[in-house]
C-alpha cells in the first residue's frame, strides 16, 4: 500500500453550472475549469499530481436511483465505472452510498430556498399601511363603542352619528366643545388615545412615503407550504438529484407536503436551466443549497433573489469515487489538508465576493430614495377627490330633498 501510486489521470465528471463548476472553452488559454468546483478539482489534481479529463452526464443529473435499481446522472457514470470520480455539491446520503465510496466531506449542503424579491407595494394605497387590518378594525370598535358610551350617559344632546364623527375629528387632531360630552375624565382618555394612534401614524407614513414597501416575502418552509396549499407558489427542484428523499427524512409535514406536490405536479427543472432566470418569473421558490444559490444570487443585501434563511437539512458535501477506485485515502488526505490550510474556504470567499461584486454592478434601482412626486401623494389625491366627489353628491342631494320637502309642505 506504501509504494501505491496515484494514478496519472483520472475521469472526473461534473455538471455545468455557472458559478459552480464551468467547462473550459479551450480557447484563448481557458484550459482549466471555474467556479468553486472547478477550482477545486484543480488543487487536487496539482497535490496529487495527475491530469483529469471532464464528462458530462447525458441526462445533466446529479444521480437519483430509479425503479429499475439503475442510478441517473453523475452517480450513475461513477458507479458504472464510466467515470473515476465526480464532484459538484454532492450530498452524501445513505441510498447513494451503496453504489459509490465518499471522500472525506470538504463542505455542507444546507437545504433551503430562493425566491425573487418581493414586488413594491404602489402607493396610492400608502395611506393605509402604516396600520394593519387588525389595528385599523380595533380602532373603528373603539371609536364606535367610546361614541355609545357617552351617548349612553344620558346627559348629551347629541345623536350618536354627530359624537362619531366628533371623536373621530380629534384623531386628526380637531377640537371639540367640552359641553357636547359629559364626561372629562372619559374624554381626556380618549384624547390620549387619539393622539397615541395619531403620531404614532404620522411618524410611520413619512418613512412610508419616502422608502420603497414590498410585499411580504415567504420566509421559510411553514409559509411556502401554505402558499402552495393555496396554489400562490410552485417550488421547483433539480432533476435528479437525493431532495426530494432528503425532505421526507425530514419528519416535518409541512415539508414531506412540498415534496409531494413536487413529484405530483413534476415541479423539476434540469441542471442546465436550474438556476435561470425563467424560473423566477411567477411566484416560484427555488430548492437548493445555501452556498451554491449565495454563489448564483449573491448575499444580503446586494442580493439578486431572496434567500430564506430557514435550513430544512443539511448534509455533508463530499466526492465521490468508483468503489473499485484505488487511491480514494490519498484524496481524503488531500481534501483534509485543503480544508486544515483553508484553502477551500478561500475559493468559497472569492466566489462570494465575485457575486457581490456582479450585484454591485447591476442595475439598481435610482428612485429607490427620492424627493416626494405626484406618484408618491397619489394615495391622498384619490382620497381628496373621492371626498370631493361624495360631498357634491351629499350637497346635490340636500337640495333635491329641501325641494321635495318644501313641495310636500
């Protein structure tokens, strides 16, 4: 075993996915493979000295294990022998296991999402945002039920309508006479809360009016379930590859739901076009690995997409090799001693930092901060009209009712 030697060349095979593993072109002096990947493969064909020639599985999967027994993509070449060794992100599970031997793990696979960003909330409805639905119903109770109090009092004059619109009118801070209520004490409280609710919405709107809003995005794998109960959101997964069995390991139901709709509704997509940007275009999340959907979309906050930060499993990256391979302790010591100098959490840093850098230099958005417009006030605008308009209505109608009476009479 001591006089073994590494052999001189290998056939490693891979997927080509930008950022991850890229082919060389050949051309102009492109001879060695990119991405984090790529770059990996290189180091250890230069620690071991041996030369590497590159496959391409046919089906462009990672390697699923089919009725048959026969497993696809990249396992599939390995186990067959028609390929020494691949590498690109691949999860270590137990299935696979059978067919292929591990390297030492190098890095994790952290299962979770990507969705696109939510979409900016227009504006002409601002006016009602710095409030939920809840507050805004709690506040109307409060005012009708505060108004029946001090009608309920008896010593007031006043119908129940005229002392509605009367402590409504202190909200927006308008005065009252102390004599249309019979009851101070009552009616400072309720100035307090008119004041409460009033600042407390001044102080949010100015920030509203001013920096964009977006929807509400879905978070984590709880709220993508429930959006794919209600048929907002599709969730699609990379064709052949140990997801979706990793999600029903999960023991978590909500999960084993989404990777049931995925295989009911053949939500998979190929590797080719895993990370494209069509699969971003309706309410569709994005399964995949933290660190290879980081190095497609970058990280907060120069992000192109949104990344959930809900894990749902995580599993140990490692390569894989034929299991008649010969020399698989000579790559595990190698991997053990990329990892120990930090060279692998290097690449990692440099292709998290080109991915930042590409989001820096993407068209971003020039209004996202700006002076108040036309479009920025809208929302008050339609609202002045629309009271514009109900009072002509109000006043047109006094008239034809004054007339009628006075016909009448």
């Amino acid at each position: 075993m001591k006089d073994m030697k590494f052999p001189r060349e290998l056939k490693v095979a891979s997927l080509e996915i930008e950022r991850i593993f890229e082919f060389p072109s050949g051309k102009d002096g492109d001879v060695k493979p990119r991405g984090s990947e790529g770059r990996l493969l290189e180091i250890l064909s230069q620690a071991l000295h041996f030369k590497y020639n590159l496959m391409l599985p046919e089906d462009k999967q990672w390697g699923r294990e089919s009725e048959n027994g026969t497993w696809s993509g990249l396992i599939g070449l390995v186990s067959r022998g028609d390929a020494d060794a691949a590498l690109c992100f691949i999860g270590a599970s137990d299935e696979r296991q059978k067919v292929v031997d591990f390297t030492e793990p190098y890095s994790s696979n952290e299962l979770t999402f990507a969705t696109r960003f939510p979409r900016l909330l227009h504006r002409a409805y601002v006016y009602v945002y710095p409030y939920d639905a809840i507050t805004w119903l709690g506040i109307l109770i409060t005012l009708l039920i505060m108004s029946f109090i001090f009608l309920l009092l008896g010593t007031t004059k006043r119908s129940y309508s005229y002392l509605i619109m009367k402590l409504f009118g202190t909200i927006f801070s308008q005065p009252v006479d102390e004599k249309d209520f019979n009851s101070v004490i009552l009616l400072i409280v309720w100035w307090y809360f008119a004041y409460v609710i009033s600042a407390g919405y001044a102080a949010v709107l100015a920030s509203f009016l001013t920096i964009p809003m977006y929807e509400t995005p879905v978070r984590d794998f709880v709220e993508l379930a429930n959006a794919v109960k209600q048929g907002e959101y599709e969730v699609l997964s990379p064709k052949g590859t140990a997801i979706i069995p990793v999600m029903r390991s999960s023991g978590e139901d909500h999960v084993n739901y989404i990777a049931d709709q995925i295989e009911k509704n053949d939500w998979y997509v190929s590797s080719d076009k895993y990370m494209g940007e069509d699969n971003f275009e309706d309410k569709t999340a994005l399964l995949g690995v933290t660190l290879m959907l980081s190095f497609r979309f970058g990280r907060e906050p120069l992000a192109t997409k949104f990344l959930s930060r809900d894990i749902c499993k995580t599993l140990p990256v490692v390569m894989v090799v034929n299991k008649n391979f010969c020399c698989k302790n000579m790559i595990d010591s190698a991997i053990k001693k990329i990892n120990n100098a930090g060279l692998y959490k290097r690449i990692v840093d440099d292709e998290l930092y080109k991915s930042w850098f590409r989001a820096s230099k993407e068209d971003l958005d020039p209004d996202t901060y700006h002076a108040l417009t036309v479009d920025d006030i809208s929302g008050a605008l339609i609202v002045l009209l629309t009271g514009y308009c109900l009072s002509f209505f109000v006043f047109a109608g006094e008239i034809v009712y004054s007339h009628l009476f006075k016909k009448c009479f």
